[in-house]
C-alpha cells in the first residue's frame, strides 16, 4: 500500500498579514513608532500619528495591489539607477575573489 499525505499546494507562497508584506508592516509599524515618539504629547496625534499611519498603509494596500512581490525595492532599485550604461567604462563594483600573484625573479629562479 502506498503511503500518502497532504501537501499545501503554494509551497513558496510569501507570508503576509493583512495583505501586507513584510517589509511593508515593518514601515508601518516604524511611522507610527516615530510619529508617536515626535507627536504623542501634542494636540497633532490624531492627525499625525494615526492618520498619518492609516493613510500611508491605504496609499501601500492599493499602490502595490496586483503588483510582484518586493515592487517598491525594485522600483527604488531602477530610479536610482543609471539610465545610460557605457561599455566602455571599467566595472567599479567587481572585485577579484583570488589575488594574482605577480612572479618575481626570486621565485622563477627556485
């Protein structure tokens, strides 16, 4: 008899709470935090700290709505990139993983 059991069928689905991901609770959570600590004692909080907060999630919730996963750190990615690459220039972010080691007249002669 062959054993068999239930497999979810979205083994790579990313976690989301609320519609939210990850990183886009983290900065929720980090304005209403910051908004809190600046605002908090003052006559502004509803406005500032709580409605600052509702709307940053609402303007998240429907911006990235049927958009891939990690839409805003690509986007973030591609503005601040060149729009110009020249084949001609040297790659500045490449570094060698060995050293070459430069032969001396020493060591050709053992």
């Amino acid at each position: 008899m062959l054993l068999r059991s239930k497999v979810p069928r979205a083994l790579d689905k990313k976690t989301r709470i609320f519609g939210f991901e990850l990183g886009d609770v983290l900065l929720v959570f980090l304005y209403l935090s910051m908004s809190n600590l600046l605002f908090g004692q003052t006559k502004l909080k509803p406005l500032l700290v709580w409605g600052g907060t509702t709307s940053l999630a609402a303007v998240l919730y429907f911006v990235k709505r049927g958009k891939p996963d990690g839409y805003l750190q690509h986007y973030g990615e591609f503005l601040v990139s060149p729009s110009v690459y020249s084949a001609g220039t040297p790659d500045t972010d490449y570094q060698p993983y060995f050293q070459k080691k430069e032969t001396t007249d020493e060591n050709q002669a053992i």
